[in-house]
C-alpha cells in the first residue's frame, strides 16, 4: 500500500512543519545561497526564507510562510499574514521578498486560490481590506493603517509571485523527496542505470590509466591508452565490464544526492570502503588478483539503509573504482 506521505505532513506540530520546511528548502540550496529558519515572537511574517545571493535579506530573498491550521487557511488569515511583511518592509525592516508563499497542508479556501489565480484583484483585495481588516491584527494593542509607504510597497509588489502549497503540492515537489526520507522512512526508489560513453571521459581516467597499468603484467609490452586495452581480446570484455560498473554507480550517486538526505550517500559510501579496504590491503599474487579480489568483495557487501537496499553488485563494484579514481584505494600500488 502506497504511504500517504502528505497525510503525515498535515499531521506534523506547527513547529515540526517549520523544520520540515526548512529541510526541503536545503534540498532546494541550488536555487538559493542559503536558506534560514526563523522562529518564536518576532518574525515579522518570516518562518522560512530563501536567500539568492549572499546579501541574503539585503538582496533578493523568498519568504515561505508555514500555517499549519485545523482547516484550510482563510482569506483573513491570508491577508494578515501577507500585511506583516509589508508592514515590516515600510519600517526598514527588510526589503520586500521576490516571492511570497503560503505553506498550508490542509489547502486554502476557495477565495485565497481565487486570489492567487487573479494576481490583480488580489492586489486591489488586500488594499480595499487593509484598514478594514488587517489593521487591528498586525500587532498585538496596535492598529497599523494603510500608510502612503505601505500603500506604495504594494502597488509596486509583483503580487503574481504569490503562491501557496497544500500537503500533496510539497510532498510532490522533486525537491521534497529528502525530506520525506529523513522524516518518514520514505523509500526513493530504485535508481537509473549509467551510460557508458564510447569516449574516455576525463571523469573515470585516473582509474583507467591505473588499470591499464595492471593490464600490463599479463601481456609484454604496456597499452598505450584506453582504446588499445578495448581494442584487446584479451582485456576488451573486462575494460568495458569496469567502465560499466563505474557509470553505474555514478548514476547512482546522482539519483540519491537529489533524491535523500546529505549524509545517506556518504554512511554507504563509508560502508563500502571498510567492507573492502582491508581485502584492499592484502597479500595478493599481483595487482590484477587484487582487483578481482576486491570486486568480488564488494558485489557481496549488504550496506545498510535505504541506498543499501538498491544498490546492485555493479553499483558497489563501481564505487570501488570512484575510490581508485581519488585515489583512496588505487589499483596499481
């Protein structure tokens, strides 16, 4: 039975929801220089930001506004939640965010989604609203009126980057993927296999230039590169059987750096190489034997977790030969 991923992220404590947030927005650091969580009294409005440069809220920034309610977020809610930033903009707080989104798991009501989808009467909503509405609620014995400064912020303010996410919109999100394994076991599936190039790539000829060398021990005379070893009856199969496991496993790598937490694809890496360093460092008769030695160790190794569970033989194998290539474990000592 599939997990209903985005029931348990409505079920998450306001304060979880935040962190939550926080965690998808990591895996979404490649759009951002950084991202920050703010919380408790005093956060103008802000729960989670994203920073796209290092002038952080100097310089261009996303606000992610986390509600985590017992129904769906209402238009007033919608609209005091939205005046806090304008109001702590016009005090020279902060510079407008490039983009305003409400994270609310339980969905907005039909109104608020009227709004988004109508960027102008969103706009001409809020303004007509504000002293009406909003006022009163932006801070606590306070009533913040629709000054010439705020009114100006929010004609000038691109309302077409306001959005929101229900539960099932984050939890589909690509970039949400790690945060779901961290929080709830989620499993991230099986990855792609590699494409071998028919050229050598630059990324894979350290390894290659060392096995070439263990190549030479059974032939006279060395391979004077890697189209010669191919080329080779004798030596063609298992150059290309290498090339394979090594794209493999850097397919591998690229599908559960995106797809899992940070330190998921290092702990397997790590258990790869203590499965197969001291096999590694053994007497062997020749540098060939070791290789073989080593492949054979790896194809059986069961490393934990999730990535242990979808790693095949060639996945592992090649990951042995990323460690010949930074030179951890290399084939020709």
């Amino acid at each position: 039975m599939r997990i209903n991923h985005a029931a348990q992220v409505c079920a998450l404590s306001a304060s979880d929801l935040e962190e939550f947030v926080a965690d998808w927005l990591a895996q979404r650091c490649k759009d951002y220089h950084a991202h920050e969580l703010w919380r408790g009294t005093g956060d103008m409005g802000r729960d989670a930001t994203g920073y796209v440069t290092d002038r952080r809220m100097e310089g261009p920034w996303d606000n992610f506004q986390c509600k985590q309610l017992s129904s769906k977020l209402s238009e007033l809610a919608a609209f005091v939640e939205l005046g806090k930033i304008f109001k702590h903009a016009a005090d020279g707080m902060f510079s407008l965010p490039r983009a305003y989104t409400y994270v609310a798991p339980l969905g907005v009501v039909r109104r608020v989604q009227h709004f988004v989808a109508h960027p102008e009467q969103f706009r001409q909503a809020f303004l007509d609203k504000w002293d009406s509405d909003v006022a009163e609620r932006l801070v606590e014995n306070q009533t913040v009126k629709l000054t010439p400064a705020i009114e100006a912020m929010i004609r000038a303010f691109d309302f077409k980057k306001v959005n929101w996410l229900d539960a099932v919109r984050l939890v589909n999100d690509p970039a949400c993927k790690p945060a779901l394994v961290a929080w709830f076991g989620a499993d991230p599936g099986p990855g792609p296999r590699g494409v071998v190039p028919n050229e050598i790539q630059a990324s894979e000829s350290a390894y290659i230039g060392q096995l070439l060398k263990i190549y030479d021990e059974k032939r006279p005379g060395p391979y004077p590169d890697a189209a010669a070893a191919l080329a080779c009856p004798e030596f063609g199969s298992h150059l290309r059987i290498q090339r394979t496991r090594f794209f493999d496993s850097v397919a591998f790598d690229r599908f559960y750096r995106d797809s899992t937490p940070d330190d998921y694809l290092r702990n397997f890496k790590d258990e790869i190489y203590h499965g197969v360093v001291d096999v590694h460092a053994g007497m062997h008769d020749g540098r060939f034997m070791r290789l073989s030695q080593v492949m054979q160790q790896a194809a059986v190794l069961q490393p934990s977790g999730v990535l242990g569970k979808h790693a095949g033989p060639q996945v592992k194998q090649g990951t042995c030969h990323q460690f010949a290539n930074e030179g951890l474990l290399p084939w020709d000592r």
